[in-house]
C-alpha cells in the first residue's frame, strides 16, 4: 500500500474520531459548532481526481451523519465542499510547481494561501449545513450567525492543528 494512501487512512479516521468523540459535544448555544472533519478534504493531494475526490467527500459526510444522527445533512454539505474544492484551488491560486502527492497544507502552500483556501470551503460547508438544517430562510440572520461563528471556530481549530502538525514534523 502507497504511503500516501496510508496516511490518509489514518488522517481520516483520526479526524472522523476527534469530531465524533469530542467536536460534537461542543454546542454553544447552537452557534458554535466546529466541525473540523473536513479537514480531510481540504488535505487531499493536488491531483486526486474529481470522481475520487466526490467519493472521499460522500464517505467522509455519511460516516459523520451515522454518528452524528443527522441524515444527509453532513453528507450534503461534504459534497458540496468536495466538488468546489478544484474551483477554490483555481480562484486562490494554484501554485506552478507541485508534485502528484503534494497536498494544500499550511506548510506546503503557506498562511495566506492555505487560510484563504481553508475559509472559503469552510464557509461553503458550514452555509451548505445550517441552511440544510434549518432549511428555511426565516432565521436567515441567525443562521447567518451561526455560519460565520461556526466557520471562525472551525477554521482557528484547523490552523491550530497544522501549527502542531508543522511544529511535530520538525522536531522529527
């Protein structure tokens, strides 16, 4: 089995356990809701295909949604994450030169490139979610808020956990 593969393997399943055991216990008020498991799609490598890419996204929301009790509602917004990730990449700027197994990580691309990246999908995941929740637009400013408090927390907790990846890897 390829290294890469290996390591997404365990990223996923180290991911789909922090936001089921911890993350979805955390529920401020109904506002703030990270949801750090897409993490997984926004790490996958430059070149994995778009057929590739929607399944990932589509296994990763419906493992979400059988723990999480919620059915489809994550599965949705993941797909919707997933197909827009290649749009995102192109509209944040791809870099010239990157190899096959080069992934969209904060060490690779750098801040401003990744936290650009990493709050536009977040914020399309999250919008995607709280409107399928609510599915109304009655609470249109209260979902509102809740998207934008939910994506801050949601994209700080990710930063947090690339500094520590960085910072592990280098003392390595």
């Amino acid at each position: 089995m390829n290294r890469l593969v290996f390591q997404n393997i365990i990223r996923f399943l180290l991911l789909v356990l922090l936001q089921v055991l911890l993350l979805n216990k955390i529920n401020l008020y109904g506002y703030l809701n990270p949801f750090v498991y897409i993490l997984f799609i926004l790490l996958l490598p430059f070149e994995t295909p778009g057929w590739l890419l929607l399944v990932l996204s589509f296994i990763t929301g419906f493992t979400i949604d059988i723990f999480s009790g919620t059915p489809g509602l994550h599965t949705a917004a993941t797909v919707l994450a997933g197909f827009a990730r290649p749009a995102v990449i192109k509209l944040v700027g791809e870099r010239e030169e990157y190899d096959a197994s080069m992934y969209p990580s904060l060490q690779n691309m750098g801040l401003k490139w990744f936290l650009t990246y990493t709050v536009i999908l977040v914020f399309l995941h999250h919008a995607a979610l709280n409107f399928l929740d609510v599915f109304s637009f009655t609470e249109f400013f209260r979902t509102l808020l809740r998207i934008i408090i939910s994506t801050a927390f949601t994209v700080l907790f990710i930063i947090l956990l690339q500094y520590i990846i960085v910072s592990r890897k280098g003392k390595r």
